[in-house]
C-alpha cells in the first residue's frame, strides 16, 4: 500500500479476525477472497485505493476484480484452545468503506 502512487489501485487478499470477548474463546475469521484457505474463490478482493500521500480507502470489489458479485466473505470460526476445528457459517454480504491515515 505504501508504494502505491496517488491515485492509484490495486486488489488484494484480505482477511479480518477477531475474538469474542466472552468465555467461548471463539475467534471468527472473515474470509475475502484469498488463496490456500477454505473455499473463498467466490469471495470479494479488496481494493486499495491510495487517495492522497498519506490516505487511503479499502473496499470490497468483485472475486475477479473486476466482474461478480461483490462485497463477500465466508465466515468461519474456530475455538482459540484446544483442537482447532473451523465451523463454516457461509458466506454473507460485507460492505464495508475504511479510509486509512497514515500519523
């Protein structure tokens, strides 16, 4: 991302995970299309979007970048102890805009 000239885009494999903050110790994975993982093939890329020297977004676009459906992602979880079973909850629409500033 930092190498991107100003104006410039490209996709990329992305991957958000978190922990519930309860005793479950449950950690969901929100999987955009990446490779080597459970079946995402038909998940969305994100795309960066470098807007000023020091900004910029990140969106989900379509599985191929450029044709599809977008904005999804296979949801999985998976206990944080113990045996490490993923549970495949499917997949599901995930907009989502962030716009990211560099301090």
């Amino acid at each position: 991302m930092q190498d991107l000239p100003v104006g410039a885009e490209q996709c990329v494999e992305l991957n958000w995970t978190f922990t519930l903050d309860d005793s479950s110790n449950t950690q969901f994975r929100l999987l955009f299309h990446r490779t080597g993982v459970v079946n995402v093939e038909d998940t969305s890329h994100a795309l960066v979007t470098r807007l000023e020297a020091e900004t910029w977004t990140v969106e989900p676009v379509a599985a191929d970048c450029n044709a599809g459906t977008p904005e999804l992602a296979r949801v999985v979880s998976a206990p944080t102890r113990g045996r490490t079973v993923l549970t495949d909850h499917g997949t599901y629409w995930m907009p989502f805009s962030l716009t990211l500033t560099r301090q």
